[in-house]
C-alpha cells in the first residue's frame, strides 16, 4: 500500500519519511471520520431492553423527548398509523408492572414486549415491538388490549418462570428451527392438526390473562349460556395439542400477516405479531375426541384479532405460550404492509 501510495505521489515521500505517512494516515482517518461517527456501537440484548424501558418511561412520562426517537420514527397502535405523542402516549398513566416479558433481538435491532400498565388509571396489557438503528428507535408498534376480566388479571401479575429462565446450552435450538416451531402453531390453528408442532406436554396458553389450556379449574369466557359455558370448560381442560386437534379452532378461516422474526435463542423465546381471520362460519363445530361434546356452538365473526404471541420453546419442544390480542373488522390490515 506504501509503495503504490509513493508511487502516485511521484517519489514525494522520500525526503518527508515518517511526516508523510502520519499525513496520510490523518487523511484517511478524515475521510472514515463521518462513517465512524453516524455508526452507534452495536445494540446488544442489555441495551435493546434498556431501550425499551426508556421507552415506556417516556410514555408514562408522556414526552416522547424522553425516548430515543429517531427523526423518521413509525408508529402504529393497534394498526393505526399515528402520530408520536397520540394513543397510549397520552394515557398511559402508570408504569408497566412487575408483569413484563422481553424477547430482545440484536440479530435484527428488533425487542418485543408484553406488559401490564395502567392507561387512564384502569389497567390494559400492552404487547409492544420496537426496532432499532444505531441505538435510536425508527419503528415503534403498539398492540393495546383496554378490556381485561378479573380471573385474566390475576394471572397478569408476575410472568411464568419458565419465560425468565435460560434454556440450556445442549437444549438450544437454531434461529431458524425457533422460527418454524413458532410458525407452525399458526399453521396447526388454520388447518386443524397438531402434527407439525412439537408441543410439548407440559404446554399452557395464556390469553390475555386467562388460562385456555391444561387448565386444571377452567373458567368459560363471561356471559356465555350455561350449556355453551360448560363446554368451554371442558375444552380448556385439554392440553395445547389435543385441543387443536378436537376440532374446536374450525372457526379459525386462517391466520394471516404473519411476522414471526424475533428470537431470544438465550432464554428460548420467539416473538410473533399475526392477523386471525374469522369469516364466521361454521356456526357449529363439530368435536372429535372430546368425551360427553360431539360439537358446540360458535358465534363468531366475520371479525379479525390482531395478535401478539410469545412462545417458550427447549429442547425442541413449544412448551409455554404467552398470548393477547383484541378485535378489528373483517380482513383488516396490520399497518406494516410495504
């Protein structure tokens, strides 16, 4: 490099010797100087989940200042695309409790959170994905649920273990094996079969609170007839794969605007944003290997739920899931279509 440097120079280092290369060596430090400083270190797990607490200390602060906002920030809450400052930003009005779960991603600049804090003094459960670039965030996404029932909420004070606790090194699987076991939940909700999906025994869903699987004392959702409840119950009882195998997700039309990409291999966490599809038919579904429930009735739809899932897989095995969603009308949007 010397050499071809001299030679351009047409021999004019020579006499200068040491000057001339510490003048070259400024130059080129000059010219790396702009680079170097519009690159902020890399954003590792610590830091991805220290942005994510300065973001929703500036939300409860309600000073989007507070947040390391990039210029060109997007935002959007439950699919609507807002401005900085608007939708929980002007509510929210406790910080997040001691129930908060994050999935940081700094393969991707990407952190999913999912939390209970209080809007206007009443509680909601907030999933939220942020992403960032040179340690600013550039998209931030809101996902709000504003109607919390009582039995939810006792099971929306401290997280499960299972979601804080690292998964062994010789228990870890790839990035991209996490991917597929989370995808293919969704794909055995849509066609109705769990062989694609290694769950395992020990599975439990949660939804917006309420326990809807293994469930040992299963509730039926609020005000629902006494026969339609009990059935219900039943069926909450079920484990994660037999559930989907009863037959009792047919009113699932499909599970669309999958964006499954953000991965914790360290504590074996995956978490997912998607769009479930409800046309509103059928009105019965018919039961499989359910004892005393050959079908039940099932008045859904047309409406869509927005999503947010966080899933705890080990050893190959899905063995938690974290869930919450809310309701919007029929084939609606995500908000992040390009």
């Amino acid at each position: 490099m010397r050499a071809r440097a001299a030679a351009r120079l047409g021999g004019w280092c020579g006499p200068c010797g040491v000057l001339c290369w510490a003048l070259l060596a400024a130059g080129a430090l000059l010219r790396q100087g702009p680079v170097l400083e519009a690159q902020a270190p890399a954003c590792d797990r610590g830091c991805l989940t220290g942005i994510a607490d300065s973001y929703l200390s500036a939300l409860v602060s309600h000073d989007p200042a507070k947040a390391p906002m990039a210029r060109n920030v997007r935002f959007t809450e439950n699919t609507g695309q807002l401005e900085v400052g608007e939708g929980l930003w002007l509510g929210a009005s406790d910080a997040p409790s001691a129930f908060r779960l994050y999935v940081p991603d700094p393969a991707i600049g990407q952190v999913g959170v999912m939390g209970t804090m209080k809007e206007f003094d009443r509680p909601v459960l907030v999933a939220l994905r942020l992403r960032v670039v040179n340690r600013r965030v550039v998209e931030a996404e809101h996902l709000v649920v504003r109607t919390l029932s009582e039995p939810g909420l006792k099971n929306l004070v401290t997280p499960r273990a299972a979601f804080s606790a690292d998964v062994p090194v010789g228990q870890r699987l790839s990035r991209a094996e996490m991917l597929r076991i989370a995808d293919s939940y969704y794909d055995a909700l849509s066609k109705g079969t769990s062989a694609s999906t290694p769950f395992a025994d020990d599975c439990v869903r949660h939804e917006n609170g309420l326990q809807t699987s293994t469930n040992r004392m299963p509730t039926a959702p609020p005000a629902l007839p006494r026969e339609q409840a009990a059935a219900f119950a039943t069926l909450a009882a079920l484990g994660c794969a037999a559930q989907i195998d009863s037959q009792m997700f047919a009113y699932i039309t499909s599970v669309d605007l999958r964006r499954i990409q953000i991965v914790d291999e360290e504590k074996g966490l995956v978490f997912g944003l998607t769009m479930f599809r409800h046309l509103g038919k059928p009105r019965t579904l018919p039961l499989r290997g359910v004892p005393g429930l050959t079908s039940i009735a099932m008045n859904v739809g047309p409406i869509d739920l927005q999503a947010a899932h966080i899933f705890k897989i080990a050893g190959g095995s899905l063995h938690q899931i974290e869930a919450m969603g809310y309701t919007l009308p029929y084939k609606s949007k995500s908000g992040w279509e390009r």
